[in-house]
C-alpha cells in the first residue's frame, strides 16, 4: 500500500471516529523544502512529510486542527461583527463631536455656520 492510500485510509478512519461527513480529502505531496509538514487549504488537507509515519502523524495534527479551526470560527466571527459595530459607533460619536465643535466655533464668532459635512457619511448624522 503507498503512503498515499495508507493516508486516505487514515483519513476514512478520522472521519469515521469522529462522526465527520464532509467531503474531505487528502493530498500527500512530500516537499523536503517545505517549512510545513502539512495544512489544511478548503476541505484539502496536504501533507509534506516523506516518510510514512511523519506523514501519518501531520495527518491526525491537520485533522484536529480543522475540527479546532472550525469551533473557532464561530468566535472570530463574532468578534469581527462586534469590532464592525464599535468602529460605526465611534465613527458616530466622533462626528457628532466635530459638529458640536464646529458650531462652538462658530457661536464664539457670531456667526451661524452650516452644518460640517467635510468626511460626513450618508445617514451617520
């Protein structure tokens, strides 16, 4: 059997244990040159390792490591949505405080000036 088939099978039996029914695949690419002994790109897990048992242990790394990766997208997702309405909120906050200082400014003049539209966006007023 080569090292390839050894790792689909491998793979088979990942899935198998861990209840998983996604169509993933594995490549097995050996690159002496590479800084990885593998990765995980889409649902393509590649492994660099030559050797047979090197490469069966990046396996079952690069396998927890998509069962990992993917609980974790739930908090990265999160976490960008929160820092999106941060950034809108502040982004408010702080034209509403230029428009106040701009009509500060324009009082201590005696003058009614209009309203500041410079870097203003539609509907954020």
């Amino acid at each position: 059997m080569s090292i390839e088939e050894k790792l689909k099978n491998e793979l088979k039996a990942l899935k198998r244990k861990a209840g998983i029914t996604d169509d993933l695949d594995v490549v097995w690419a050996p690159d002496a040159d590479s800084k990885l002994s593998g990765e995980v790109r889409g649902n393509t897990i590649y492994i660099y390792e030559s050797e047979e048992e090197k490469a069966v242990n990046t396996l079952i790394h690069e396998f927890i490591d998509l069962l990992v990766s993917r609980t974790l997208e739930l908090y990265v997702s999160f976490a960008n949505a929160m820092i999106k309405l941060l950034n809108d909120i502040a982004y408010r906050r702080k034209e509403e405080i230029i428009e106040t200082i701009a009509r500060l400014l324009a009082s201590q003049e005696g003058e009614n000036m209009p309203q500041c539209t410079y870097g203003a966006r539609k509907g954020r007023h």
